[in-house]
C-alpha cells in the first residue's frame, strides 16, 4: 500500500515538472517526462493515470510536429476513458484526437471528433471545455474559407472568455476574430482586434501566442500594401520562432515571407522562401501549408509564362488536395489550372 502511495505521489510530481516544461515551449523534455510517467502508471497500475499519461504523450507528440504518433496515443487515451466511463477524458481525447486531424489537413473529420467532444462537454457542464473546443471549431471554419461563420462563433467565444476571467484566453481569441477580419479583407479591423491581443499576451509571457499575432498584423500590413513593413515584421517572428523550436509557426513565416516578396517581385527571394517552407511543411506533414506554398510557386511559373512548370506544382498540389480529401482546396487547384 504504501509503496503504491509512493509511486502516485511521484507521478503526481513527475507530471507537474513535466507540465513545467510543455509551459515553456520544451516539448522534448516535456515528451521524455510522459513517457516514464507512462511506464509508471502502468507499474502502479492505474488505468486512470494511464489515460491521462496517454493523453499527455499525445499533446507532446504534436507539439513536436509528430501528428501520427499523436493520433495513436489519443486513440488509446479516449479506450481507457471509455473503458472507465470517465466522460471528462473522453471528451478531451475527443478534442485532442480533432485537433491533431486538424494538423493534418483532415478538416471534415477533424469537425466530426470536435462536435463529439463539444456534446460530452456541454452534457457535463464544462465550460472551460466547450470553450477550448468551440474555439478550434471557430479555427476550421477560417481554414474552410467560412470567416463568417468563424467570427459568429469566435465573438461568442470571447464573451464566455470574459465572463469566466480567462484573460489568457481572451487574447487567443481576439487573434482568432482578427485573422478572421483579415480573411474578410476588412484589415483596419484586423489590426484593432490583433494588436488588443498583443499586450495580453506579453503580460501573461506567451511567447508562441505573441509570435502568431505578430505574423497575423505582418501579414494585414502585406494586404494593405505596405510589403516592407510586413518583411521587418516577419524577420523578428522568424527569430523568435526558431529561438522557441516552432517549426509549424517557422513553416508559415517562412511561406509568407516568400509571399512578400513575390509582391515586391523579388522572386528568386520569393522562391527561395518558398522552397524552405516547403521543406519544413514535408517534415511536419502540414499538407496544408504544403498546398498554398506549392499553389504560390505555381503561381509564380504562370505569370512568367511557364506553363508546364505551373502545372507540375499544380498537379502536386492537387494530389495532396485529393489524399486529405479538401473539397475546397481542390476546388482552388482546379481554378488555377483553369486560369493557365
């Protein structure tokens, strides 16, 4: 008995420094604490530490841009939730599992996993976990080309982020609302509701969530024509963004950088912007990413009058498209073949 009690305190223990650690953007460290707490939960054994050990795995695997490893610890995370009947951990391997999907490209799915998890949540009475999870439905929206749908959504979200006092969360979702304005090509808009965000996420020292805003107003000040503010803008989130091992964030920068200066028709800049991003997306196995730099290059060829280049990137842009089964993104391929 009491060397039971002995290897629950020290799992009590070992997942706090490991929480410690996922705080601080150290997803490696973060992985390697999991796993012995894994190998501990089963030496106790308690099935309900298991789960939640699982679970952690999971969210190290994709926070260190390993989405597949990711999916199998969240599956077994959701059969031992179901197997006890704890509902709360079900619901949260629900989350886990649409967000990793999500990472994937699996958009249609990803919604499905996140319209279980949001019933368990609502049926439970858990606030905070409707919120997290309506917030990620919010997200697919955007990336579905929905911004208005997204924004209904997001608005709400942000009303229950106040009344809870989630000033952390808060500042996630005017993000969310500003990218969303954004999107909608209403950039004055964006800007209020990005740089609202900014000075919430620096007291609170969230570093990722401050590089993402200051990519999304980079990117606002590309669309209102001012490349070379963006260009000074995206160079300091490229720092912090490599300084933190983001590898996702470093991906988009690096595209949207490549983006920039395709506007200042800098293109060889451009490319090679482009071709790095593209390495970073293959690695992490961000196919969406992949498809809009791949769409870029595309792009690129066309206007100079390449057809058959254009087409190359086109066509493996389309096979992507068709592997994730993106109707829209499809739908966008087909459009600029049309176009050549």
């Amino acid at each position: 008995m009491t060397q039971a009690f002995n290897q629950v305190q020290e799992w009590e223990q070992r997942r706090d420094e490991a929480s410690r650690y996922y705080k601080q953007g150290q997803f490696q460290e973060y992985l390697s604490f999991a796993s012995e707490n894994l190998e501990l939960a089963r030496a106790i054994p308690d099935r309900a530490r298991e789960g939640h050990t699982l679970n952690d795995i999971g969210l190290a695997h994709l926070s260190c841009c390993q989405p597949l490893q990711a999916l199998e610890c969240f599956q077994q995370a959701r059969l031992v939730a179901v197997e006890l009947g704890n509902q709360r951990a079900e619901a949260i391997a629900l989350s886990n599992l649409g967000s990793t999907y999500s990472r994937l490209g699996r958009l249609s799915r990803s919604l499905e996993y996140f319209d279980q998890g949001l019933r368990i949540f609502r049926d439970l009475q858990d606030i905070p976990g409707e919120i997290s999870t309506l917030n990620d439905v919010a997200l697919i929206y955007s990336k579905l080309g929905k911004p208005k749908r997204s924004l209904l959504l997001q608005y709400q979200i942000l009303a229950m982020r106040r009344t809870l006092g989630d000033f952390s969360g808060e500042a996630t979702t005017l993000n969310g609302i500003g990218y969303a304005y954004s999107t909608l090509g209403q950039y004055e808009k964006a800007l209020e509701f990005l740089q609202a965000a900014l000075p919430i996420q620096r007291a609170v020292k969230n570093v990722m969530g401050e590089a993402t805003t200051l990519n999304n107003i980079a990117s606002v000040y590309g669309d209102l024509g001012e490349p070379k503010k963006a260009l000074l803008l995206y160079s300091q989130v490229l720092l912090t963004r490599r300084a933190i091992n983001d590898r996702a964030g470093e991906g988009t920068t690096l595209h949207n950088i490549g983006f920039t200066y395709s506007l200042l028709a800098n293109n060889r800049q451009a490319m090679k912007y482009y071709e790095q991003a593209i390495a970073i997306y293959q690695e992490i196995g961000d196919c969406l990413g992949e498809i809009s730099t791949l769409l870029n290059m595309g792009n690129f060829y066309a206007k100079t009058k390449r057809k058959k280049l254009a087409l190359s990137y086109y066509h493996n842009a389309q096979h992507l498209a068709t592997a994730i089964e993106s109707q829209p993104h499809l739908q966008k391929v087909q459009q600029c073949i049309d176009a050549l």
